[in-house]
C-alpha cells in the first residue's frame, strides 16, 4: 500500500472507532512519506481518542512545525492540555486558535473552560458569551467531540451554574438556559 491508502485506511479505522488501528496505519503513512500536516493531527486526534495525552501533544506540536496555521492542531493541542489539567497552556493553544479562526465558538468555550478551571471567571464568563454568541451548537460541539475531558468541564459548569461556590459570574437567564439544556442533553 502506498502513503495515501495507508492515511485513507487510517481515517476509515478512525471513523469506525478503532482508534488503536488507525494510529498504526496512520503512523505506516507517514513511515511511507505521508509526511503532513493532516497525518500527524489525525494520528494526535486518535491518541487523544485514547487519551494519550503526551503522544497526541507531540503529534500536534509536530503538525504545527509543518503547518502553524492549522488552527485545528493548536486545538486539539488546547484540548490535550486541558485534559491533563495544564490549563495556562491550553488557553495559550485556544489563543491561537481564535487568532486564527476568530469565529470558531468551540474554541471559546473551551477557553472558557480552562479560565474557569484557573478560578479567573470574568474571562471564563466572558469566552462562553462569545461561544454562546457564534451559536448553540458549539456547546454541543465541545460535549460531542469532547466528552472524555467531561471532569475539567463539568466542574467549570458547576461553578456556573451555582452548584459549587466561586467568584459571581453573570450570565443573562437565556445564557444560563442555554447551558443549562446543554448539560441536561449531554448527561442522557
């Protein structure tokens, strides 16, 4: 099999949930000389699958070195960050993100969970507004793609929602109802 059958195998693998596989046939492309930007984020987004958090950082930092401006590789980046609890380098990585995709409501609100994490909840108040703005969908996004980092995010909801005391943050009774039906369709 040349590179790219191996990288389309891979991504088969990957879309079937067999992420261990697709990590293999990912890494036999990019042996081949599929040497990109795209293989090392898709083999990073599959150990982050399987939350191994340091090979899908380095793979995402290597995607970067080919690509800085692969706004989905500073992400996934943020969010392998954000799973092993490093929360100023994720919100460096979303940063970036943003930068390079302004309007990308994921990326806020995973900012916004990591301002929270770090107790600073006017900034964390402020990235979920902006995420909340783009569109709902985005919360869903995160939750969907996400849900294994569902300890670090629920305990920023729970600082939001008042189930856990922290500094006030002030969401409007639609913002607040917006996360709240989040949650309650995530849980199910």
């Amino acid at each position: 099999m040349n590179k790219d059958d191996l990288f389309q195998n891979g991504q088969r693998l990957f879309m079937e949930g067999k992420h261990r596989d697709s990590i293999d046939y990912f890494t036999r492309s990019i042996d081949a000389g599929g040497n990109t930007d795209i293989a090392y984020l898709s083999r990073g987004v599959a150990f982050l699958k399987l939350q191994q958090t340091d090979d899908a950082i380095n793979d995402f930092s290597r995607a970067m070195e080919l690509n800085d401006n692969n706004f989905r590789a500073h992400f996934y980046r943020g969010m392998a960050h954000l799973a092993k609890e490093s929360f100023g380098d994720a919100i460096e990585d979303f940063d970036i993100t943003i930068k390079l995709q302004p309007d990308n409501g994921t990326a806020y609100f995973a900012r916004g969970t990591a301002y929270a994490q770090i107790g600073n909840m006017e900034e964390a108040e402020r990235n979920i507004k902006t995420a909340v703005t783009y569109s709902e969908s985005a919360m869903q996004g995160f939750a969907d793609n996400h849900g294994m980092f569902r300890t670090q995010f629920e305990r920023a909801m729970a600082f939001m929602t008042g189930e856990r005391d922290a500094p006030q943050m002030y969401l409007n009774e639609k913002e607040l109802g917006l996360i709240k039906k989040w949650l309650e369709d995530t849980n199910h």
